[in-house]
C-alpha cells in the first residue's frame, strides 16, 4: 500500500499537467462546441455555421495534411534507407549531421525562414536565377499552399526519419548481407527487407506527424495569405475577430474528429497485425 501511495505520488505533476493542459481543455471544447450563446442552449448550431462557412478550409486542411504526410513518408524512407544501406561514409556521416537541424526549429521560426526562402524574389528564386535556369521575370511566389506542405514536409521529416533509421538499426544485418550476396540492390532491399520490418515504427511517426500538422496556426497564417486556408486560422479568426468561441470549438471538433480516425485506423491495423501474428 505505502509503495502504491509513492507510485501515485511521483506521476501526480504529470497527471495534473495532462489534466490542466490536456484534459480540461478538450472537455471544455467539446461541451462548448454545442453551446449556443445567443440562445443560452445547446445544439448543433456551431457546426452548420462552421460548416457553411469553412467546409472548403476543411476539405484544404485535410488534403493538406494527407500530402505532406505522405511526402514525409516517402523522404524519411529514403533518409532512413540510405543511412541504413549507404556504403559512402561521407555521404552517410554528412547526411546523419545534416537531416537533424529542422528537429530543434519552432514551427514559428520555420515559417518565417520559409517566408524569405520561398517569396518571389526570395533565396530559391535568386538561387535558380544565378544558375541560368530561369529569368528573372519567369520567378514567382511559392507563398501558398505548396509552401504550406514544403514547409511541413521539411520540419518533420527529421522526425519520422529518426524514428526510423533508429528501427532499421535495430534489424538483423545478416539479412541485408544475404540479400546482396543473392544479387538484391539497395532499393530492393529497403523496400522487400527492411520496410516490411519497421512499418510499425513508420506509422506511429506518420501518424504523430499529422496530428502535429493538424494543430499547427504559424504555418498557414505566415505563408498562405489567401483563401482557402487551415482550419487553424480559421478559429483563431473567430476567437480574434468576432468572439465566436462556438464555432472556434465546433472547428477544433472537427479537427479531433479527423485525427481520431486517423488513429482509430491506425490502431484497427495495429490490432488485425498482432492478431494475425499469433
């Protein structure tokens, strides 16, 4: 008993930091989302105004996040491969140092970077104008939607990418040796070999990636000035500009409605591989 007492002791801060910071904010959002100020009532009125008004914000969010999930997807494979099976030290050592530096930059930072990177006659656009490859009249602004998925897609790459390489790591060698020895390529290898080993691995990253991207305001306030837009900026428009936490909360459950399906898929396929496992 005393031993339980001490173990409830040591988890009480980050339980009560979970309860203040995570719990009671969720609970009040999903009550509030259904509380109707004018009227002192509750009901759905929140959510056909939020829909009437933000669907296709909504609808952009979501293909969105689905695309820079899937470019992270595809570029951390690729870093986690070549770190795993390159045979040039160099390259791999450069990589290993390089791939890292968006992990310790503020989403916030990387959007201000970004601002000056990808504007019209931002750093990229100087880049490919002093090569020759493009005049000066032909530069445009990348300061949309596509900045939004460059932006999200080079801040959490070196996330899932650690996760990743850190799981390849941990596989057998032996059997990326036999598949050479028979004559398997790279690319062959980390595709029929090693991916299949640390898909588990892949997914929690993905998944925590797009959950990140999800909450994420900085992004598409510094970089999208136009319409259509995240849901994000949306509540903080509502919240600013007119007070309206109804519909500011109606769209924050919209957004945990749309990243607990990607859970509840993820989990459901977690469930059917262990079961067919055993």
């Amino acid at each position: 008993m005393t031993s339980r007492r001490y173990s409830l002791l040591l988890i009480s801060p980050a339980l009560l930091m979970l309860t203040g910071l995570f719990l009671y904010p969720l609970v009040f959002s999903l009550l509030w989302a259904f509380r109707i100020e004018e009227t002192m009532s509750w009901g759905l009125e929140n959510f056909t105004k939020a829909f009437s008004l933000y669907s296709k914000d909504v609808l952009f969010t979501l293909i969105i996040v689905s695309l820079s999930t899937l470019l992270i997807g595809i570029i951390a494979t690729a870093i986690s491969g070549y770190l795993t099976l390159g045979e040039n030290r160099i390259a791999v050592a450069l990589l290993r140092w390089l791939y890292r530096w968006p992990l310790f930059i503020p989403f916030v930072v990387a959007a201000q970077l970004m601002r000056t990177f990808l504007a019209k006659n931002g750093m990229l656009n100087n880049i490919i104008v002093s090569t020759g490859l493009m005049e000066p009249l032909q530069a445009t602004s990348f300061l949309d939607w596509r900045g939004i998925i460059i932006t999200f897609v080079w801040k959490q790459t070196p996330f899932v990418a650690l996760l990743l390489a850190g799981a390849m790591a941990s596989v057998d060698r032996s059997t990326f040796d036999a598949a050479r020895n028979m004559g398997a390529g790279r690319l062959r290898i980390l595709w029929e070999i090693a991916l299949p080993q640390v898909t588990t691995t892949l997914m929690v990253g993905l998944v925590l990636s797009f959950v990140t991207m999800m909450s994420v305001l900085s992004v598409p306030l510094m970089i999208n000035a136009q319409t259509p837009t995240m849901i994000t900026v949306d509540m903080a428009w509502r919240i600013n500009s007119y007070a309206d936490y109804g519909v500011a909360n109606a769209l924050g459950v919209i957004a945990y409605a749309i990243t607990a399906i990607v859970a509840w898929i993820y989990l459901r396929n977690g469930l059917a591989e262990n079961g067919a496992s055993r």
